[in-house]
C-alpha cells in the first residue's frame, strides 16, 4: 500500500460514504437508485469514447460483476428502508473484508500474513461494534440486520470479481466505464416499468440529488478498481471500509443518529487494525 494507493481509498472512502448518506436521505429509495445507477451509466457511456475497450478475458468478470451490483442495490435499499443509516451502513460495509480476504485467498492466490490478518480482522470488528452499537439505546433490529449482512456477502463478491476483472481488463478507466455502462440500465429499467406513465414526476424531485449521488459512486468505485491493480484486495477492502466511520459522523450530525461511547471504542478498534494493515510484517 504505497501513499497514492491509500490516499486513492482514503479518498474513495469518504465519496462512498456521501453517495450512500444521499441514497439514504432520498426518501423514495426506488427513485433515489435509479437515479444514481442511471446517471452512473450515463457517465459510464459518456466515457467509453476516450477509454480503452477492456480486453475479451475481462469480460466474464465485468458481466457477473453487473448482475451481483443489481442484487447489491436490492439489499442495499432494503437495508436503507429497515434501519439507521448509522447502522445498516457500517455493518454491510464492515462484514465485507473477512470475506473479501477469504475470497482473494482462494481466487486470487493472496493470503495476507499474520500482522495483516490481525489487522483486518481488528477493523471488522471495529466496524461492526460501529454498526451495532449506541443505537438511541435500541437492540438492534435483526432483519435490518440481517438485510445489512447480506449485503456485505454481495459487496465482498464484487470486489473480488472486479478486482480481478480489472486486472484482466488493460484499462481500469475502461473497465469501470463499460461497468457502469451495462449494470447502470437495470435498477431504472425497472424502475421506469413500475411507474409507467409517472416516471419523470416520481424523479424529479430528488433529480438534483441522485445525479450528485451518482458522480460521487462513479469516482469512489474507479479509484477502488485503480487501487486494485495496485495492491492486494483484501488490504484495499479493509481500508476502504474505514468510510463507516464517515458514515457514523454523517448519521450523528445529518439523520441524528447516536454515536455514543461504545462507538468510539471501536472506531479505536478500526484505527489500530489499519494500522496493521498498513505496516505488516
């Protein structure tokens, strides 16, 4: 992890926070998906001119990428709709890493050694006391729970699939824009066949909004898949994931959410282990 590559995922960290503090805020969560998948592939297209066509092995990645963002987006608004965004939000992105690292063991050939693995697994369980945790002294809701991890079982498989995609791809600008290019038609799609005659009326009001949300998952996403090439994925998973704790601070100042003493603890926790992440050995 060289000062470039954290600074990429410190960076993309703190965009994907935002883009998913403003899906949550969009009270329609249907609206509010197509509108940053739409504008997604609309950047996605107006990309493909001034980028590199992703070499023919890359696309089997890139095509079962599209289908697992589609399932990705499912949970993701369910687990919006169900519970905070303080806690749905650090627990899909928390549970990711474990399961990123096993993944890249098995598909990538990369076992990240003791020093790392400590560290991933301290930042998994920082993040998760961040979801779980000080929660307006509520227990926490299992099927929000529930919906929260089984969205981090998607974002591991996709960040795995495109990790490799676009190491295959010759082109990590080219890659994310084909990407966003074909998985972005989906979600609108069905959105637009659910409304009928009512579309534009149902977007409108959160147009502004969704297409800021949009340009924000755009660039967080192609400065994961540019890391990626660079680094192992299950480091840049883990340190990618330290944006829970942008999106703890966004739902205590923005959705008044609590935060509360267990939460700082294990922020603590997420300190130390991208610590270790960042200084094995």
């Amino acid at each position: 992890m060289t000062p470039l590559v954290t600074a990429a995922v410190l960076l993309a960290a703190v965009t994907h926070a935002g883009w998913n503090a403003i899906a949550h805020r969009i009270t329609d969560k249907l609206a509010g998906f197509a509108l940053i998948a739409g504008g997604g592939m609309l950047i996605g297209l107006a990309l493909t001119p001034f980028t590199a066509f992703p070499a023919a092995r890359a696309w089997p990645y890139l095509l079962c990428s599209a289908v697992i963002h589609v399932g990705y987006y499912a949970l993701l608004m369910r687990s919006f709709r169900l519970g905070d965004f303080g806690q749905a939000y650090p627990l899909a992105r928390g549970s990711a890493p474990l399961v990123v690292t096993v993944l890249a063991a098995v598909f990538a050939h990369e076992a990240p050694d003791g020093r790392a693995a400590a560290g991933i697994a301290l930042s998994c369980a920082g993040l998760t006391g961040v979801a779980v945790w000080g929660l307006r002294g509520r227990r926490p809701d299992r099927a929000a729970i529930g919906a929260a991890l089984a969205t981090g079982v998607t974002i591991a498989a996709y960040t795995v699939v495109d990790g490799l995609g676009v190491r295959a791809s010759g082109s990590s600008l080219g890659y994310i824009a084909w990407l966003m290019a074909v998985q972005g038609a989906v979600v609108p799609a069905y959105a637009a066949h659910r409304w009928r005659g009512r579309t534009l009326a149902v977007l409108r009001p959160f147009a502004a909004l969704g297409l800021l949300g949009s340009a924000l998952s755009v660039l967080a996403y192609a400065l994961v898949l540019w890391a990626q090439t660079r680094a192992e994925l299950a480091l840049v998973a883990a340190l990618r994931e330290s944006s829970v704790l942008v999106g703890a601070a966004i739902g205590a100042l923005f959705f008044k959410e609590r935060f509360g003493a267990p939460r700082l603890v294990a922020a603590g926790l997420l300190v130390v282990g991208i610590g270790l992440m960042l200084h094995p050995g």
